[in-house]
C-alpha cells in the first residue's frame, strides 16, 4: 500500500501509481478509495453479514428489529444495491410508551452495497426481524470460457512427399 505524502495517516493511500500500470480498473480504484474513507460509525447500523452461499450466489443478512415491510425498500440500479428503512413519523409520534431503556434503534436507514459485474438480486425476504437478500452471479454464456479447437496444418512439401510416395 502507498501512503499519501501530504497524510501519512495509515487510513489514507494514494493509488496514483498504480492508475499508471493498469487499464480499466478505475472502478476498482474508486472503490478502495471510497472505502479508505469511510467513517466506521456511518457503516455500523444496521448490522449485517454477507455470506458466500455457494459458487456464484451470496446473501446479505441485515438485523431490522422493529421494521416491517412496508418501512423498507430495496433497490438496484446498475451495480449498487440499495436497502433504505424509514419509519412512519405519524406512527412514531403517536407512541406515547415511556421508555426506561430503548436499546432497539428504529431509526431511519441507508444501506449501499456496491455489486460485481453480473451480480443479480433474486429474493428478498424478512423473518424474525432478518432481511435476507439472496445474490447470483450470472455470468452470460458469450462470457463463460470457451475450447477452442488447435488444428493442425501441414506444410505443402509434406503434402507433395506423401503424394510422391504413393
């Protein structure tokens, strides 16, 4: 990893040299930026796990205590998913409870997950206040490797010494 001159603080990385011996990775680049960058409390709620549930499929697993269906939405748009909850203001206003202790944060949410190429979301489902979002990869079928056959071409003096000798 290469320190940025003007901070050398362990967080922050100039990746400027390797743009120099790389092609169509800036994307890539971008991202390990980005992520050198976040702030650790901004990625803590809500909590979540990813898990690598076969060859080429994934799932998202986020604790949603306290939100239901109608309080969330996920969305996709090109290579970043997004799970945004937001509680109902009438609803939480209306709760006249008097709390000793409220450790269960119903707070508003926005959750963004940048997504590989040919990543595809498949489900979503809540269960015991668990969203699981299940992911494939899909790689298309011109992508997939592919055998190409070696012919084996002879030189044309072969040809006419083979012709010579019959």
């Amino acid at each position: 990893m290469l320190l940025n001159k003007e901070n050398m603080d362990m967080r922050s990385f100039d990746y400027s040299p390797l743009y120099r011996a790389s092609v169509g990775f800036d994307r890539m680049m971008k991202q390990l930026d980005a992520a050198s960058r976040m702030d650790d409390s901004a990625t803590s709620y809500p909590p979540y796990n990813i898990e690598k549930t076969g060859d080429d499929s994934y799932r998202i697993t986020m604790a949603v205590a306290g939100f239901g269906e109608e309080d969330m939405t996920v969305t996709v748009k090109e290579n970043s998913l997004s799970v945004v909850g937001k509680k109902d203001t009438a609803e939480a206003e209306a709760d006249a409870t008097a709390y000793l202790h409220r450790g269960i944060a119903n707070r508003t949410f926005e959750r963004r997950f940048d997504l590989a190429d040919h990543i595809k979301v498949v489900a979503a489902r809540l269960e015991n206040g668990l969203l699981s979002i299940d992911l494939v990869r899909e790689v298309p079928e011109a992508m997939k490797p592919r055998s190409i056959k070696i012919e084996s071409l002879q030189p044309a003096t072969a040809k006419a010494l083979e012709n010579q000798a019959a």
